[in-house]
C-alpha cells in the first residue's frame, strides 16, 4: 500500500486536528507521544491522520455519570 501526500499533516493542521496549540504538538513529537516524519528536504514535521487518530484513541476516557 502506498502513502499520499495528503495522508499527512502539517504541524499547525496536526494542532488543529488534536484541538491543541502548535508547540504542544511539537513538544509531543519531541517526546514520542505522537509519531513524527520529517521531510528531508525543508525539514518540515509531518504527522500522518491515522497516527494522530490513533493518539486521540488512546488517550480518550469514557465519561462516567456519578450515580445520584
């Protein structure tokens, strides 16, 4: 299976796509929280929707009503 460019996100698309700031994602990225590539010809970041998805997963928590 090949991968398009338009499978990836910039930093500020990645930001906005997990609702958090650009240096969040940057710090995220840095500490391996998210999985990053790094185009080898501007240096850009570039994060891929499905591992941003899968982030979002995996820090989600189900919401829990507190009985009356």
């Amino acid at each position: 299976m090949s991968e398009k460019l338009s499978d990836y996100l910039m930093t500020a698309e990645a930001a906005e796509f997990l609702g958090v700031s650009q240096n969040t994602v940057r710090t995220w990225a840095k500490e391996g929280k998210i999985k990053v590539r790094v185009n080898p010809v501007n240096n850009y970041r570039l994060f891929r929707r499905k591992d941003l998805q899968a982030f979002l997963d995996s820090v989600a928590k189900p919401v829990t009503r507190k009985a009356k």
